[in-house]
C-alpha cells in the first residue's frame, strides 16, 4: 500500500519564490524572465536564456526532511505559508506606490529574513564556517543540548532512539550520543558526534526564522525609487547586507544587527527596501548611486543572474565562468547533499543510542 504523504510532496524547492520573480517578467513573454548563468560549461552557451520562471531558481529536495523514518516537505510548506504567501500582497503593493502599513512591513521583513537563509549561498557560506568550530564551542553546544535528552534516556527501562515528531517544533541539533559503558569517579562516559550537513542547516534555518529575526523589525525600513535610467536585476542571492567603508570600498559580510550595515532588496527593476542600521536618514539615490546599487547586486549574485530584458551591461560588470568540470561538479552538489542526509546524517538524528 502506497504512503500518499511521501508520493505527493513537493521535491521541487524554489530557494527564490515564483511571486517575488513576478516582478522581472519579461513584458513581451507572459512568465518568462531573462536568466543569465555565471558558471556554463562551454562558450556556445546562450548568453542570455529565456525561461518560465517556475522553471529557475529551484533544486530537488533543497528543504526535504526526514520525519521519523519518513520524507517531509514540510520545511517547504511553513516557507510558503509563513513567509511568502503573507508578504505577496504587501510587496505587489509596494512595487505599485501603495501606502503600507506597520503590518505590511512586518509581512516584508520576515519574508527579507526568510530570503537571506532559504538560499544556496547562504548554505555553502554557512558549511565552510560551521567547519571553523572550535573544540570549545562544540563543547558548550553539547553541554546544552544533551543534558536533558541523556536524563530523559536513563529514566527510561532501556536505550531507546529518540526521534523528531515534528520538524519544525522540535528540530534538534544533529548528534549521535552513545553510552561508552565507562564509568569513572562515579560518572558515567558519553561519546558525542556531529556532522556538518543539511540536519544542521535545516536546524540554522529554523533557528534564525523564529529566534533571530526580530531583530530586523527593529531598523528603519524605507522603498526607494532608483533612478528613472537604471534598471536593476535580481539574482538568486538577492538579499545584499553590505558593509561600506567609503572610496567604493565595500563587502557583503554586514550584520543583521550591526550599527553602519546596510540591508538592501530589490522588488523590482526599480526599487529597493533598504535599511542602515543605527541611522534614519532618508536617501534618494542619483543615476550614479542607482548604478553603484545594481553592480552589488550583479557582484552579490551565486550563480545566476535574472532580469526582464537582455541587460548587456550586467555582463560588463561580471563575466562569466566557462569551466565545463566545475559546471558538472556543481550539478551533483544538490544530489549529493541529499543522499549524505538520507545515508549518513540520518542516524544523527537518533539523538539517542546505546553502545551495542
């Protein structure tokens, strides 16, 4: 007998959502938007691809959890219905010069924080600094998070594996704890492993989407009409939290809560939502800062750029790679992080098991 709730969940998971890209639709072609790739694997690749934009911006099992023993899309769902499908109407309304209120805005923001998270960008900054952990803060992440889960284990007549009954609620720090069987001085010797994976992103995710993002509501959040001459795309990394230290010298490592960063979001070919944190001055940009605004968010893109028209002057600010080794290494990266979960994070999510 087949499982229903395993056949129809949605494996298609959108890391940039359909309604936000509504806004770069190209005029002449009803939901088609302008992709440009910055990684293909020979130079006969179009420059320029038109595609449906449910077709871009998506990677199979991006969100896909286990549940018990079972597959889940239920991440993809608590996006959709937390973050997306609230801020739709509020930022169709911004994007047509409508009024918004404090409500609206909240909608916005918590869908800005969702969009800095959901995305492959995020992901692999996120792994290549979870591997700089150091021996002391695994050492208090453990201290934490076991304490309670050992002592309700010895309550119990024998070890048995703990398992999430619901992903969202009670996500759990990926560990495998295992009772040695040694004991000294009276205490008894646990081991403790993690894995650095997609169980401690999805985790990190959940983390920032329900701890973290309040501190966002705090700034003063302004939508700002770029110059009538610029025309700016979007990217599959769209959220730039910038650091600029003046003479055009700038990154994209600024802070949620630092005092200087700057938040900036397109919503369209010609606006923005920005914040600068710890200021509340109102900034109307000229041609020049309009430019300066959309070659960060060329520069900030991952892999790929889109826009409503065949925009030449993107490609003037970054070129892309034609590396067909690369292209093909970065095809599997999805599958593989998918497989790892399934195959080896899984029992780290079995937070509980004896020593046998």
């Amino acid at each position: 007998m087949k499982n229903e709730n395993v056949t129809q969940k949605s494996i298609e998971n959108h890391f940039v959502p359909q309604m936000y890209l509504e806004a770069w639709k190209n005029e002449n072609k009803d939901k088609q938007i302008y992709e440009y790739k910055l990684l293909v694997p020979h130079k006969d690749c179009p420059v320029w691809s038109s595609r449906y934009i449910e077709s871009i911006a998506k990677e199979d099992n991006f969100y896909i959890c286990l549940n018990g023993e079972e597959e889940s899309d239920e991440i993809e769902k608590w996006l959709n219905e937390k973050f997306e499908t609230p801020a739709k109407n509020p930022l169709e309304n911004a994007i047509n010069g409508e009024k918004l209120n404090s409500e609206d805005f909240k909608k916005i923001i918590d869908f800005i924080a969702c969009q800095i998270v959901r995305t492959p960008a995020f992901l692999e900054k996120f792994l290549k600094e979870s591997k700089k952990i150091t021996s002391q803060q695994f050492e208090n992440i453990v201290k934490e998070t076991t304490e309670d889960i050992i002592n309700q284990a010895k309550r119990k007549d024998k070890y048995e594996m703990k398992q999430t009954k619901n992903v969202i609620d009670e996500n759990p720090f990926p560990l495998k704890i295992i009772d040695t069987g040694i004991s000294r001085k009276g205490m008894e010797l646990f081991q403790v492993k993690t894995v650095i994976g997609k169980s401690l992103y999805l985790t990190t995710l959940r983390h920032y989407l329900t701890k973290t993002l309040d501190v966002l509501h705090k700034h003063r959040w302004q939508i700002i009409e770029l110059d009538k001459n610029v025309s700016i795309p979007t990217s599959d990394d769209p959220v730039i939290c910038l650091n600029y230290y003046g003479n055009n010298r700038y990154d994209f490592n600024g802070g949620w809560a630092r005092k200087g960063s700057e938040i900036i979001f397109p919503i369209s070919p010609r606006q923005i939502i920005y914040t600068h944190i710890g200021y509340k001055k109102k900034i109307k940009p000229n041609y020049d800062l309009s430019l300066a605004i959309k070659r960060m968010i060329v520069e900030h893109a991952h892999m790929k750029i889109f826009s409503n028209f065949e925009d030449m002057e993107i490609i003037k600010y970054r070129k892309r790679c034609i590396d067909k080794e690369a292209f093909e290494r970065e095809k599997t990266v999805f599958k593989n992080f998918h497989e790892n979960y399934k195959n080896i994070e899984k029992s780290y999510l079995n937070v509980y098991k004896n020593n046998t």
